[in-house]
C-alpha cells in the first residue's frame, strides 16, 4: 500500500490490512488484580485497546500500525498493551505520540526503562527491547508505530513474566512500581 490516511482526531486509518481488537478477557493474567479483571469481563468486558495495521511482510519492508488504548485501570493499573518481544530480536521500531498521554515500558533482560508518550513526541525502541504501552491519561492514548515487516510479536515470556515494572495510580498521578510477580 502506497498511501494512506490517518484521521489524527480519531486515530483510525482509512485503510488497513490488519485489525485487532484486545478486550479485557484477552488481558487475562496481564494484570495483578485478577478479581477486577474478572469483574470488569463479566460487566461489559470492555475494549482495552485496538490495533490498525499495515503490514508488509517481507525484510527490510515496514510495517505500520496505530494503536488506540482506552482509559481507564484495572484496580489501580492502568489499561495496557500485552507488550512484547520481536521474533526477531534485533529488529527496532518508532513510536509517534498522536493524542493523549501515556508512558511506554521498554526492557531488555534486568535492563528497563519507561518514556513518557505525547502528541508529537518520538520514540525509539531499539533492538532487543520488549515494549509495552499504558494509557496514563483520561481519555484515548493514540501512537502510530511503524517497524520492520519481518518482526513478528513474540509475547510468550511477557505473558508468562510480565515486565520487571508496573504503572499504577496513586494520588492521582501515574507511578511505577516493582511488580511483586516479576522473578
Ligand atoms: O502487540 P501488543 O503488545 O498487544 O501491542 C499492540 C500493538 O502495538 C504495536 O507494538 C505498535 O502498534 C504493534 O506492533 C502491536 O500489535
Ligand atoms: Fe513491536
């Protein structure tokens, strides 16, 4: 695909090849309050986030993808990304800050880190680095993200371990604290 359209106010792309849709029964485990989760999936089981892509498979194509994250927390963690590892490892990707606010996790083995995200601002995660974005903010956290087209989305061991760190609310701001399930 040649060209596209982003409606930067609603963060959708005219057209997209891929398109995924994660609800709170897809978070499950994700979280450190599985009671909220629960809760949350039997009233309403909301959308967390949604994905638009435009993938081209091949090395040394990119790939795009704008990604929606709604508002709002499961106990006191904020709405998420699962995050993940590229299947192959040393392939990087750029982050750009379309609306709202949010902080976007990276780490590699012991090594994490975590950037707050904004309309216009930049991101680079490098190679080797899992990454996962939280909406810190009170309404949609929109970012377009454009990587290698041989990536791949390797979430096993963050599904098994999540990140070293975790982003709650506390007194109304955003905190990041040690996640007592990292081993
Ligand atoms: O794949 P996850 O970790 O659920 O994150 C959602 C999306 O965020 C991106 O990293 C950037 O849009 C996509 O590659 C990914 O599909
Ligand atoms: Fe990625």
């Amino acid at each position: 695909m040649l060209s596209n359209y982003i409606d930067l106010e609603k963060g959708i792309l005219e057209n997209y090849t891929e398109n995924v849709i994660r609800r709170a029964s897809d978070m499950l485990n994700f979280y450190q309050d599985n009671e909220a989760l629960e809760k949350m999936i039997k009233n309403g089981n909301p959308t967390i986030y949604e994905v638009y892509a435009v993938t081209h498979e091949g090395g040394g194509e990119l790939s795009y993808a704008i990604t929606i994250l709604h508002p709002g927390k499961v106990g006191n963690e904020y709405f998420m990304t699962k995050g993940h590892y590229h299947e192959k490892r040393d392939r990087g990707e750029l982050y750009i800050g379309l609306k709202g606010n949010g902080l976007l996790l990276m780490q590699k083995g012991e090594e994490i880190r975590w950037i707050e995200m904004e309309r216009g601002k930049i991101v680079y995660v490098p190679p080797y680095f899992a990454h996962r974005s939280i909406n810190t903010g009170n309404g949609n956290f929109v970012f377009l993200a454009i990587y290698p087209g041989d990536a791949g989305h390797d979430y096993g061991s963050i599904a098994e371990k999540g990140f070293a760190k975790i982003v709650i609310e506390e007194n109304g701001n955003y905190a990041v604290k040690d996640n007592p399930r990292w081993k």
